[in-house]
C-alpha cells in the first residue's frame, strides 16, 4: 500500500513538473527573428565597410554577423532587403539638455509637463535621424524618471535615454540656479547629492565648477561606490572660473570632460595618461560666436576666440584621448535639433578627424563614455541591435546620415521611407 502510494505520489509530482514546464514554455513569446541581407556594414569598431553582409537579429540582441553566404538564417525569420545600402550603428550623443526651453519667456513659465513633452519631441526627433541613445546631463528630476518609466513601461516608444538627473554644482557656480541644476557645497554635500541622484533611478552623474579638489574627490568615490560613470563640465560660457578647474576635475578621478574649453595644454597631457574621456560640443561653440553670445569677460579679458577650442581639439587628438559626439545645444539652438549632431559630425571631419574615426567617435566611444561598451555602439554578436540603414556611403559624404531609410532599437523596426 505505502509503495502503491510512494509511486502514484512520484507520478503526481513528474506530472505537475512537466504541467509547470509547459505552461511556462507556453507563456514565454517566441522572439522574434529579423535579418537583414546584403548592406555593406561600417560596424562602429573602426574597420573597413565590408560589402554583402547580413546582420541576424533576435529579439533585442545581435545574434549573428557576417558574410551574407555564411549567416544562416533560420526559417520563419523576417528578411529585409538592404542591398545597396549601408548599415551602421545607432549613434550617441553624449552631451544634451532634453528639457531645456527653447527662449528665456518659456524657460520662466516652464513646467515639468512641459519639459517632458519638449523631451520626448527631441528624442523622437533623433529616432529618425538614426542616433538612437542620448546622455542628458542635467535636467530636472520628473521629466527625466517620467520618461525613463514611460519607456520601460512601454507608454513611449523612443530611443534610450541615459540620464544624469540633476547637474551637481557649487553655490554661485556654472548652472547654479537654472532648472536642473543643484546646488551643493563641501564633500559631504557633494557625496549626499551624488546618493540622492541614485537613489532617484540616475545611473550617471554631472558634476560642475567651481568645485574643489576635495570635493569632485567625493563625489567621484561615491560615484565609484555606486559603480556609475561621473562626468565633469570644463568650462563654460557662465564660467569665469579659473582654468585650474579642468586640471582639478582630472585630478580628482572624473572620467569625462564636457566642452575644450581654455586648459593649459599640458592637462591634454593629464587627461591623457589617465584616460579621460572629452566631448567637445564643438559645433554649439561655433554658434555662439556668431551670435555673439560669449561674455565679453571671456572675449575681453581671457582671450576667447572659436581657435581656441578648435586647437584644443587638434592637441586632444595628437594625445589618442577618446573623443565623443555632443550637442549641447541649449535656448535658442534647441531649434538646430536634430541637425546640429550631424554638423558636429562634419565638424570633425574638418578639424582633421577621417570619416572612420568620427564614426567611431559617435558609436563605439558614445558606448565607452556611457560605460556600455559591452552592450552598444558597435555591431557584434551579442550586442543591443541598435541599427540604421541609410541609403548611400557615409565615408564619401556625411551629406547620406541624418535621414535613415530603417532604424532598429533593441530589435524594434522603425520604417522612415
């Protein structure tokens, strides 16, 4: 009897496991299986395009590139055709302000309803432009939790945003006082504010003069402690801060530079040795100058002058420091968006950046700087399929980017022709 049991108990118990197994095996949603066939794939790391080339997507990741005669492509899976077209890429831009208004009016009747609708518009705006994740480096709070929870609750459909919640600045200093900026002071302040942007869902952390060297220490450990990247402004339009700022900024363990703005050239040097990363914002640069919209004591008294960031460049360059793709165009230059990344781009390009390289800079280091690298910016095995097919050679004009004809976002189609 008790062995009668002991077996039918046995039997009751196989049977419930495999009634669980199926059930759940039932319930999971069959990934879906996207190739696409034949473009020549520039695939971010900096090597050469390589012509017929499938790239075999499933689900959110990368499961396969290579030769279109070498992948095989399982049954059942969605084909599309790009022969004759480029594949690339999403790119990044690492320095923007989502939220920021467009004119001093809107910026004193904001809301952060307001701001976040204006962020989204920016985001979508780049979904068809084929930059597929964005860095804001300071914004207000709301806006930034409501966008980041509406993504992942599906309510938006949009790139990634990768947020630095409030800039952290000192009281008096560069952004003091303007919506999404903080104002701390002393390295407990600093090392509390830093906890507080974690604990309101930030995984990156903006930091901004006139600091001292015991204060971006603190910061930068409880970055460190939180294992989230902490960047720092160099320099600005607002500054009038002294050029040591960059030098302490190195020194105290930040990991990325915002702007080339006015350093002595041996802190390029420091930067260097360290590996820092910089993005230089060249183009918003550009803009202001010929707005005339860089202060006078910055004109008059420190020398500023657009050569100045673009020497900067050229030395940051000679140094293999690795450079970023950022807009930062903030105010009035909000109505650039989304072309003035592309500028940024040909910017580049200009100052003696090859194609390759700036296409680098806006993929595979767009990755590095956001501390990615192992999930975006280049097209491998395993990586988020963040893609865009464009329809001509990007190394023979930058004139094709901008305008994609297929944008795929964790393996998301978006169609734009």
């Amino acid at each position: 009897m008790k062995r009668k049991f002991f077996i039918s108990f046995l039997v009751l118990l196989v049977f419930l496991n495999f009634s669980f197994s199926y059930s759940q095996e039932k319930g999971k949603k069959k990934e879906r299986v996207i190739a696409l066939v034949g473009g020549t794939l520039i695939d971010g790391t900096g090597t050469q395009p390589v012509p017929n080339t499938t790239v075999l997507i499933k689900g959110q990741k990368i499961e396969a590139v290579g030769l279109s005669d070498k992948v095989k492509i399982p049954k059942g899976a969605k084909k599309i055709d790009v022969s004759g077209k480029w594949i690339l890429p999403g790119f990044i831009d690492c320095h923007i302000h989502l939220t920021y208004p467009y004119n001093n009016m809107q910026y004193f009747t904001d809301t952060d309803s307001l701001a976040t609708l204006r962020a989204v518009n920016v985001l979508n705006m780049y979904l068809k432009s084929g930059v597929t994740s964005v860095r804001d480096v300071g914004s207000p709070i709301e806006p930034m939790q409501a966008i980041m929870a509406g993504s992942s609750l599906r309510y938006i459909d949009t790139i990634r945003l990768f947020s630095c919640g409030q800039l952290l600045t000192v009281t008096g200093g560069h952004g003091d006082g303007i919506r999404g900026a903080r104002g701390v002071d002393g390295p407990w302040e600093f090392r509390k504010a830093v906890r507080e942007m974690y604990k309101a869902g930030f995984r990156h952390i903006k930091i901004s003069p006139t600091f001292t060297l015991e204060e971006v220490k603190a910061a930068v450990d409880e970055a460190k402690t939180l294992g989230i990247p902490i960047t720092s402004h160099g320099g600005g339009l607002s500054d009038t801060t002294p050029t040591s700022m960059t030098r302490i900024a190195v020194q105290g363990g930040a990991q990325c530079i915002e702007h080339l703005n006015e350093m002595e050239v041996d802190v390029l040097d420091l930067m260097a040795e360290k590996g820092v990363y910089n993005v230089p914002t060249l183009s918003v640069y550009r803009e202001l100058y010929k707005a005339k919209m860089v202060p006078k004591v910055l004109l008059e008294k420190r020398g500023w002058k657009l050569s100045i960031h673009e020497t900067l460049f050229k030395e940051a360059r000679k140094r293999k420091i690795i450079l970023g793709i950022g807009t930062d165009a903030v105010g009035q230059f909000m109505k650039l968006y989304p072309g003035i990344y592309f500028t940024e781009l040909k910017y580049f390009v200009e100052l003696g950046a090859d194609p390759m390289e700036t296409i680098v800079a806006a993929t595979k280091n767009g990755a590095l700087i956001l501390g990615k690298e192992d999930e975006l910016g280049t097209i491998e095995k395993g990586k988020l399929a963040d893609i865009q097919v464009i329809g001509g050679d990007p190394l023979q004009s930058f004139d094709v980017l901008g305008h994609p004809e297929i944008v795929l976002v964790g393996g998301k189609i978006h169609k734009f022709k």
